[in-house]
C-alpha cells in the first residue's frame, strides 16, 4: 500500500540536472561603502538585504565599455540610491561560481572602498531588494553573508584607520 505514495515523492529524487554545456565569465564590480557615525560611534557600513534574506553589499556587471570603478558607483547609484559618493580605491576581488541550468558561470567581482559625501540618509532600493541599512562596523561584520566580502570589509576598516579616511 506505501508503494503508490512512495513512487509519488520518487520523482524528486530521481531528476537529473543537465551536464554542462558551457562555462561563462561574469565580471561584476561594487563597494564596500562607508560613513563616519553622527554621535561619533565610528565607522558605519552600508549593506543590502538581497531578495534571499542575505545581507552583502550593492554590485552588478560590468557593462560594455565601463570599467569596474564605474560600475561599482553605478550600481551603488542605483540599488541604493546613493549618487554622491568617492571611490577611494581597489579593495580586492572576489569568485564565486553557480549553475545557471546547463551553463557554469564564473563570477570575478572587483571591491573598492566608497565614502559617502553627502545624503547618507536618503536610501532608495530597487524593488528585488528587501533592505538596505547602516550598520555599525562590527555589526556589519557580523551580518555579512559571504566570507569573502567580510575578510575585505576588515581590509577596508584597516585602510580607513591607517588613512584617516
């Protein structure tokens, strides 16, 4: 009698994935972006919440004839809405790969380091967004869901002191 019911779940388990077919590259750039605290608490950092629950900072592709250093202001522009903000320089980069059905995709994001200059307040985000928040810097660290991004958040925070940013 628990055949029937068992057959029923069975084709889950049984699926195969396509082989892969072919491998992209995907070069994708974006920030790590900064402010001094208003009561004077430190450094804050802005982090998105994407349309998964995971908290990371604003990227995106590198379109045709854009360099990583315009991209990252562009997205960071229009994922949360921040326009006036200087990239003070090249942090790192970072892989990571997922499969796209038949397809490996090979994604190389470039970080910089982005001050905010004005208008930190007025946060805008594009609609797959589920947030978007100023954390404080350890609390940022915390949040962070990819390793990666988190080693090259203490690099930034190292270069802000050592600098006086």
């Amino acid at each position: 009698m628990q055949a029937p019911q068992f057959d029923k779940f069975k084709k889950y388990f049984n699926r195969k994935k396509p082989s892969i077919q072919e491998i992209v590259r995907e070069p994708t750039a974006g920030g790590i972006i900064f402010r001094h605290a208003k009561d004077g608490a430190g450094i804050e950092i802005l982090l998105l919440q994407d349309s998964r629950g995971r908290w990371t900072i604003p990227k995106g592709h590198i379109e045709p004839g854009e360099t990583a250093q315009q991209t990252a202001k562009r997205e960071i522009g229009e994922e949360v809405g921040l326009n006036n903000v200087e990239v003070l320089g090249w942090l790192g980069k970072i892989h990571f790969r997922y499969r796209r059905i038949d397809k490996l995709v090979l994604m190389t994001t470039q970080i910089y380091l982005v001050r905010v200059l004005s208008d930190s307040n007025k946060l805008r985000k594009e609609d797959w967004i589920l947030d978007v928040k100023w954390f404080p810097f350890h609390d940022a660290l915390e949040a962070i869901e990819y390793e990666d991004i988190g080693k090259l958040m203490l690099l930034a925070m190292k270069r802000i002191r050592q600098e006086k940013l």
